[in-house]
C-alpha cells in the first residue's frame, strides 16, 4: 500500500510539472503570436510609456488583444516612492491609450 501511494504521489507530480511546462508554452505561444500582429515594438512601446513616468523603471508589461486590440501595458516604477504609473500604449499605432497612477502601500 505505501509503494503503491510512492508511486501515485510520483505519477501525479510528474502530471503536475508537464501541464505547467504546456500552460507556459502555449503563453508563451500565444504572446509570439501577438507580437507577430503588433506594428509597434516592445522597445518602442517601452520608450514611448517611459516618457510618461520621468526617471521610473518598467516593472512589468505585457501585450494584450483587448477585444481585438492589441494594447501593450506596462506599470512603471519610480526609486525612491511608492507610486505604480501604469501605461497602455495602443500595438497598432503605438498612441497611449490611459495612463493611471497608483500608490501601493
């Protein structure tokens, strides 16, 4: 009974760690093939948010089809405060959409 609970124990983790690895590649698909469709770059995107956030730092971004937009968004940080400035800048023509402040705690 406890070689057979080793092994189910063994079998489900193994499980476990390939679904993970395919739900990362199919992300990771899934962002090339945004890319591919977006005319504007990621660095371009990048500089264009940077310019809304003077002397910050991009803390996380990505590029999202919001209802058959291709939007990239990026929150931004500043040293030295606590503010989060998050930026969306439109794949296509590379305008910003929204910029939003706001104060973590």
């Amino acid at each position: 009974m406890v070689k057979l609970r080793i092994i189910l124990t063994g079998a489900l983790a193994w499980i476990m760690v390939a679904l993970g690895a395919a739900g990362c590649a199919s992300e990771q698909q899934a962002q090339a093939a945004l890319r591919a469709q977006a005319r504007i770059s990621q660095a371009q995107a990048v500089q264009t948010a940077l310019s809304h956030a003077p002397g910050g730092a991009i803390k996380d971004g990505e590029l999202e089809n919001d209802n058959g937009n291709l939007i990239w968004w990026f929150d931004i940080v500043t040293p030295g405060s606590k503010t989060i400035t998050e930026v969306s800048v439109d794949a296509m023509t590379g305008g910003v959409i929204s910029v939003a402040t706001e104060t973590g705690e």
